[in-house]
C-alpha cells in the first residue's frame, strides 16, 4: 500500500507539471533582490516573511473595515464548530480597503514567478480567532489546503500575533514532492492527505529532520505560503488575532469553483463570475 501510495502521488505531482510545462524552468528575471529572497525561501521552505508590509496604522484601519463587514454581513459569514474561527470569504467585493490587498500588484506578481502561471487574486478572506475551549485554532488543526498541486497564498497580520494569539506554523519544505513521497513510506501517510493529527506531524517532522516553523510577528507581517504544505494556525489561548489571506488560483481553478460552487456559496458580496 506504501509503495502504492507514493507511486500515485509521484504520477500525479508530474502530470502538475507537465500540465504547466513553465514550470520546468526558472522564470524570475526583472525581479528585484528583495522579490528574489522572497522566491528563493518559498520555493525551497513553501514560505516566506516580510515584516511591516502594512504600518500599525493601517492596520487599524482594515481592522474596522473587517468589523463593519462582520457586523453587516453577519448572516454569511463562515464559523468553526469550535466557535474560535469566523471569517468573511471575499471581503474585498463590500471593502475597498480589503480590496487593495487583493489587488496587490506585487503579490500578484510573486505568485506567478513562484508558480510560473497566471494568476487570479480569486478572493481574500478576512479572519478573526479568538480563544474558546478546545479550539483547534485558523484552519481547524494540521492541513495542506492541497496535496495535488502546489498552490500561493498571501497572508498578513492584522494584530500582533504570538503562539499564545494564534501563529501561523509550517512544516519546512513539506510543499515538496519528496516530503509528500516520504510521509507517505516512513511516516504512515496515504495518498492525498489533507488532514494530519499531531502525532502525523511529529512523525514527518522526524523523518524529515525538521521542525514546525512558528511566525509570530508584528501587526503588518506579510507571509506568503505555498499551502500545498502542512500548515494550521495554532490553537489561540488569549486575546484575539486579525488577518487577512488572499488566495491565488489559475483562471481554470477559478472556473472550477464557480462550476463547483467551492467557496463562492460563503461569499459575503456579489462578485463577478470569471
């Protein structure tokens, strides 16, 4: 069944790439250094960091924008059964502060040398946690958003986040076909995966010499994920976090949703169909 397993997902991860043959070469000219760090830690971790992207100030400033969407659209907001995650899908259609964010030109653009295909800012969710007995925290515990592809997110702080509010955490290079191939023969994964136990975790961890990365940062910290890895934001144990994440697909994923009706139906505005 191990050899099974991992054979099916080395089939399918090459057939992700020969359905977007750009991604057999290198395609990050014009860049600059900065953008050029960024793309390095992403390809070789699945994340990178940028501290103050948005001054405290502005965050502040979202901040209400994300509550006055909360308070008036209250009836097609999305909760955990935990009671600790809510969150607006498509803030930006009733926001035009949340709508900047999601247009990001430079966002945008790191998407698509990272993953060498053209992008859609599909939707921008706005999240609030707060603690609550037993929560698992964003996300609902350990996932990867997708074990069939690699996928780009842009996330940034709203508050200032600790493991105590919340933190995002990331298994290191857990984005990468070998780490998907090794879970699988040393660490008792399966196939497909996209749900992991804590026990999971510390066993891939272990197989693959590493450990979660934990980012606690500042309000205004920007983190871009490839969330095709294992990932959560920890379970919050006081106060409450603020962010924002917008989710990046291929025009063909985004046909996809609107026919499957993946997400959309949480979507608090109208939006236009793609």
């Amino acid at each position: 069944m191990k050899l099974f397993d991992a054979s099916r997902t080395v089939y399918h991860r090459s057939r992700e790439r020969l359905r977007s043959p750009r991604v057999l070469f290198e395609d990050w000219a014009f860049v600059s250094a900065r953008e050029r760090a960024l793309l390095t830690s992403l390809k070789s971790d699945g994340f990178a960091m940028l501290p103050s992207f948005y001054t405290a100030a502005e965050c502040e400033q979202v901040i209400a924008e994300v509550r006055h969407v909360f308070e008036t659209r209250a009836p097609r907001l999305w909760r955990s059964k935990d009671g600790a995650d809510t969150r607006a899908f498509a803030a930006e259609t009733v926001s035009a502060r949340i709508r900047r964010f999601n247009r990001d030109p430079l966002l945008l653009r790191l998407g698509e040398k990272y993953l060498h295909e053209t992008l859609e800012p599909f939707f921008t969710m706005a999240g609030h946690l707060r603690p609550t007995d037993g929560n698992l925290g964003s996300g609902g515990g350990w996932h990867r958003d997708t074990a069939a592809e690699h996928q780009f997110k842009a996330l940034v702080y709203l508050t200032d986040t600790t493991e105590q509010t919340g933190a995002f955490q990331y298994v290191p290079g857990s984005h990468r076909l070998r780490s998907l191939v090794r879970g699988i023969v040393t660490a008792g994964a399966h196939f497909g995966q996209h749900r992991f136990e804590d026990a999971e975790v510390a066993r891939i961890c272990a197989a693959a010499g590493t450990e979660p990365r934990t980012f606690a940062g500042a309000a205004g910290t920007l983190l871009l994920v490839d969330s095709s890895g294992i990932h959560r934001g920890m379970p919050i144990a006081t106060g409450e976090r603020y962010a924002l994440t917008t989710y990046y697909f291929s025009p063909e994923q985004v046909a996809s949703c609107w026919r499957n009706d993946k997400f959309v139906s949480y979507f608090v505005g109208e939006k236009e169909k793609q």
